[in-house]
C-alpha cells in the first residue's frame, strides 16, 4: 500500500505553517489539532507491511515540522517511533503479543489517539540511591499492580496512551495504558524551561496503577529488549530529523539574512564570496546527513521483510545488528551536524540572532538537546570503538547495502 | 438542548384527521367558527391538556433557560406565551363563546401551532445543534458551550429504561454516553471511554474465536462480543454522522453484551464495579 507522498508533505506543510503563525501560547495546541487532523500520526497504522515507505513519509514530515518547532516536533516524535516501531514490527513467535499490538495499532489509528512512551527510569542519580523506575507485580485474577516513577515523559499533557516498562520480576516488561483522567497517574512540573518547555515534558509518578490482562504487551526480557531496541532504532532515526529540519530552519534564516544585508559597496551578502563559502559549507553539512538518511527505511524494510518470511537467525541477526547501527550513525552524525549547522549560522549572522524575537534565538537554546537523547554519543563511541578494536577484521561495510 | 421539551412538544400534538376534530387546536377552532354547540364539551379537556403542557415545558425550560441560545430561547418563550394564551383564553370560552375570546384563541393557536412545528422542525430537520443552547452552525463543536452539535433524536420519547450490573468500562461509556446527551459533556470523553472498552472487546473478541471452533456456548458468547464491537463502532461513527439516534442504537447494543462479557475476560470480583446503570432500550424490542 502506498501513501500520497505530496498530500503527506502538504498537510505537514500546512500545520507547519499554522503553527508559525500562531501566538506562542496557541502553538502547541494547533500543533496538536492539525495533526491529529491529518494523516500523519496515523501512517504507521496504515503502512504496516511498508516499513521503509512509512519512515521516508514520518522522517520528511518531522524534518518540515521541526523546521517550524523543534520540542513540539520531538515530542511528536514518541508517538511516531513508537507506534511505527509496533506497527511494521512482526513478533511471529509471540502470538499474543501480535495480538495485542495489533490491536492497539488499530485503535489508535481508529480513535486518533497519540501516544507517550515512559521507557526511562531514573539512570541519572547518587551512587547511594536506589534505582528509581516503576515496578509491575501480578495481583490475584490476572491484573498487574504499577507503581514507581517515571523520569521523562514528553507530551504529557497530550498523549491519550502511555507505553511503559516497568520491572516484573527479574525482567523488564511492556504495557500500555490509558493515560487521560487517570487518577493513578500524576505528572511532575515541566522538567524543561525556556525554548524546550512546548515539549512538554515531566516526570510521571505511578501511584497504584492497575492494569489489565489486556494491556500487558511483554513480561519477559526477551521480547522487551527485541521491541525496544527495534523502537530505539526507529527513535534515533526519526529524532535526527527534526533536529536537521531546525538547522534547515536556520539555514534558511541566512539566506534572509544575507540576501537583506549589504556591504559597504552595495553587494548584498549573498553574493560576498566568503560568505557564500562558509554558508556552503553548512549547507553540505546538512545535505550530507540528509543524504544518509534514507539508509535506515531501506533497512528497516529488508528487515522486516525477513522475519515476516520465517528467516533464519543467522540471516536475520546481521541485518537487525545494522539496523541499530543505521539508526545510531544517523543520530550521531546528524545532531552533532545541526549542532555545527545552527552555531554556525549564529555565527554568520552575528548579534541579531540573539534578539528574542528572531528564529535563531530558540533555535540556539534547542539544537544541543539533539545529541541528549538516547543512545548518547559517548555511549556510541565507546560501544563502536569495542566493536572496531575486537579480535575479527574490522571493514565498518553495511553488507546487506553495499556489499 | 431541550431534548425533553420537544418530547413534550410531540407528544403532545395528535395525528392529522378528517373534518374537525375536538382534540386538536384547529379542530376545536372549526367548531367554534361554526358556533357548534358540541364543542362546549371538548373546551375543558383541551383546557387541561394546555395546563399541563404548559407546566411540563415551563419547567424544562426554566431549568435549562440559562443554557439555551437566545434564538431558541425566543422560539420557546413564544411557544410559551402562546400556550399561556390559549389556557386562557378556553378558561374564557368555557364561560362564554365571544366573536372576540375566538379569534384571541385563534390567533394564540396559530402562534402555538407554527411555534411548535418550528421547535419540532429544528428536532427533525437534520442540522446538527448543540445539545445544552440549541445553536446550530457550520462548526461541529459550539462556540459557546465547546459541545458537539449532533442531530436531536425525535424518538427518543419512545425508550424506556432497562437495568443491568455491568464491569467498570461498560459504566464509563454509559456515564460518558449519558453527559453527551444530557449536553454535559463533548464526544471526546466518550471517545476515550469507548476506546478502553474497545480494547478489552477486541481482546475478549480474539479470546472467545479461539474458543469458539467446537464450543457452543462461546460461539453464542462471541456473538455477543460481535454485537458489542458493532454498538462501539456505531457509537464511534457519531464523530462523522452526528446522529444522537446513532448514540442510543450504539449503546443499546452495548448494553446488550455488558453483562456478559467480563465472565470471559474473567475480571476479579474486587474491580468488578458493582453498579446499576440504565438503559435506554426501544419501546418496540
């Protein structure tokens, strides 16, 4: 099945464009509305055999809506990865997990509902405290007791479901629940002020939540690690997205800049050879990330493709190795080039882009969120220099696309 | 909006006939012009029939006024002041027929009568308005109460109650249903309600097929599962129909498989939420 690429990218345009035009305290709000008026949060349902159509449409749509905002566009990002990841991947083995996920694929799609995801306790603490995160225990007649806390949760305020983790046992499960007008759950303030505080996101106490039979997606560690490492590979992919659409934003707030602004002999900037060349230069930078991107929807498609096909581990593995991989070089290459990008364009067009008011000022402030998110770049590095340093020949080739 | 007035309205307005006839308005009002002296027998049952008319609506409206837009609002207190008219005016002609109290009544009649059809028209035209002021208008949600505007059930006088213990999701959707009609309350809310009830049908739905192969009594549980699905799905396309009669449909249907699904789903007794809700079930069924 395929999308209307060119409805996809007008309704995002479109919202993109109401929201640049809305008054700051309205944003979020036509944000919101507009989307879930279009097609977008809802591709994932539509795409699930198409995993590489379905992240081309998702990766451009975050890049044009995070051209316009960047917090709003990252928050909308848990919806898009997670479900995306639930949507194309296939658990054959696990037939009540197919079960479950589908259904909640489906109803999503149905009820135009926006999901959160709660995957991260505290892992940011003193040596002393004890780890923080939420506990799952069965109680009698199949219901599961939740309680514990949450350290990061964006669009909070927004989502109409909440995936979790949550300790059961001695293993890491998955859950979902309703998250509006649930007394059970408790949001935290905002934990970002400034230009990241539209992303909405808190901390979410978990105080004696129960759930269901039916809202329990994995109990096991097994089935947890295989699903969220597929969804962190969909997050990092998607996420560097938003982040480049911001540098494109401020790519573009030097063109304005030096097409508005003339040199003592009447040249504009723009036609300054120095100029040009160090505007070039970020500009490849971002064409250079971009033009990587595609990699992970190739990949992610030939991967699932093979385990809908029943393909053997030994086929399988490799690829869902790179997979990761693809979605971890996006991410690093891709924020530390928005970073490099925005403080480049800051430092071309000088003082006026520290005004409040100009573009560039929130954009400053937002574009070094980019490498914070999971997985970090330090932790990048030092899990590929292990790989690179180890006992077998290192070629750093993806076999399944050049090779 | 006044859901219960136009109830009211409708009940209380007969079925056309042939020549004159006592126990309507305009009946009464050919007799009268005829000078028949039958007609002093009808003048006191029409008279108590417009008491109490009058009395059952101005209530309904005196508990709602303050919600109503202001276009309807004047519609009813036409209705009101006509039908205040005519309780007079028959309290006059049961003392004496007069040429003068006649065309009064005529006239208060007339007022009664096109009044009446405008508020049942608005019930029955198919436009959507909002269910706390009445307001119609391009946008689905009114402006001035952020409600849904749906299109009035006119046979909603023709339901009657029915009561059931249900589980505690079936009770959200009913209690999220009721605000919607009542104009408490948007679809939004049942929309949720409807959405964590979805999941547990679908759940007991994928349940009771595997089940069901070579076992009859899950073959009748599933269809009854199956009943359920299609009553949240019609309660669901009210976003795009509008429909209140869709409303009542889809939870009849519901509430046809609430007491019987969570056996399946097997819910402890202890989140089993031991409540009575009622139903709103056809007259005909």
């Amino acid at each position: 099945m395929k999308v209307d690429a060119q409805e996809i990218r007008q309704q995002a345009r479109d919202i993109a464009a109401r929201v640049e035009e809305a008054e700051p305290e309205k944003r979020s709000r036509t944000f919101f509305d507009g989307l879930r008026a279009s097609r977008i949060p809802y591709l994932p349902c539509e795409l699930q055999t198409e995993a590489g159509e379905l992240y081309v449409r998702c990766y451009e749509s975050l890049f044009t809506l995070g051209r316009t905002s960047i917090p709003l566009a990252v928050g909308f990002t848990m919806h898009l990865y997670n479900l995306s990841a639930l949507a194309t991947l296939p658990v054959p083995g696990v037939p009540e997990f197919e079960r479950r996920r589908q259904i909640l694929v489906d109803t999503v799609g149905k009820y135009k509902s926006i999901m959160a995801i709660s995957s991260f306790g505290e892992n940011v603490k003193h040596k002393d405290d004890p780890a923080r995160n939420v506990i799952v225990t069965e109680q009698k007649g199949g219901t599961y007791l939740c309680q514990g806390r949450k350290g990061f949760q964006s669009i909070a305020s927004e989502a109409d479901i909440l995936l979790f983790n949550g300790q059961f046992g001695e293993h890491q499960g998955m859950f979902y629940t309703n998250i509006k007008n649930q007394p059970a759950l408790v949001l935290g303030p905002s934990l970002f002020a400034g230009a990241m505080a539209p992303s909405d996101t808190r901390p979410v106490e978990f105080r004696d939540l129960v759930i269901k039979q039916r809202n329990v997606l994995s109990l096991h560690n097994d089935l947890t690690d295989h699903v969220s490492f597929y969804a962190t590979a969909w997050f990092e992919a998607l996420c560097t997205a938003v982040y480049l659409g911001g540098a494109s934003r401020a790519l573009e707030e030097v063109r304005l800049f030096a097409r508005s602004v003339h040199t003592e002999d009447g040249h504009t900037l723009a036609e300054v050879d120095g100029f040009m060349v160090d505007s070039g230069r970020l500009a490849l930078r971002l064409r250079s990330s971009l033009a990587m991107a595609r990699s992970f929807g190739v990949c992610a498609d030939l991967y699932c493709r093979l385990i809908r096909d029943g393909a053997p581990a030994e086929k399988v593995n490799p690829v869902a190795n790179d997979l990761m991989d693809c979605g971890s070089c996006l991410k690093y290459a891709g924020t530390a080039a928005a970073s490099e990008i925005v403080a480049g364009a800051r430092a071309l067009i000088g003082t006026r882009s520290m005004s409040v008011k100009h573009p560039m000022y929130a954009l400053n402030e937002q574009i070094c969120f980019g490498s914070m998110h999971p997985t970090l770049s330090s932790r990048l590095e030092r899990s590929f220099g292990t790989d690179m340093l180890g006992e077998k020949p290192y070629s750093g080739l993806f076999e399944w696309a050049l090779g | 909006m006044a859901a219960d007035y136009l109830s009211s309205l409708i009940s209380s307005l007969g079925g056309e006939q042939e020549g004159p006839d006592p126990n309507r308005l305009e009946g009464l009002a050919q007799m009268l012009r005829a000078e028949d002296p039958d007609v002093r027998d009808y003048l006191p049952r029409m008279r108590a029939r417009i008491q109490e008319a009058l009395r059952d609506r101005q209530g309904i409206y005196e508990a709602r006024r303050e919600s109503l837009n202001a276009e309807v609002s004047a519609l009813i207190e036409r209705n009101l002041g006509a039908c205040q008219t005519l309780e007079q005016t028959l309290e006059g002609l049961i003392q004496e027929v007069t040429t003068e109290t006649r065309e009064v009544f005529e006239r208060a009649a007339s007022e009664f009568l096109e009044t009446s059809d405008q508020l049942a028209g608005m019930a029955a035209s198919g436009t959507p308005l909002c269910p706390r002021c009445g307001s119609q208008g391009p946008e689905n949600l009114c402006p001035a109460c952020e409600l849904d505007r749906l299109i009035p059930d006119p046979d909603v006088a023709h339901m009657e109650y029915n009561r059931a213990v249900v589980g505690e999701e079936f009770l959200a959707v009913y209690n999220a249903y009721a605000e919607v009609v009542e104009g408490q309350a948007g679809l939004e809310p049942l929309m949720q309600a409807l959405q964590s009830l979805e999941f547990s049908l679908l759940e007991a739905q994928a349940l009771a097929e595997q089940a069901a192969e070579d076992s009859p009594p899950h073959q009748r549980l599933l269809h009854v599962i199956n009943e359920a699905v299609e009553g949240v799905n019609r309660l669901h396309a009210v976003q795009e129909n509008r429909r209140t009669s869709e409303l009542h449909q889809g939870w009849v249907q519901v509430f046809n498989a609430a007491a019987v699904v969570p056996q399946l789903l097997a819910v402890p007794e202890e989140f089993e939420a031991e409540v009575e809700v009622e139903e709103l079930e056809e007259e005909s069924e």
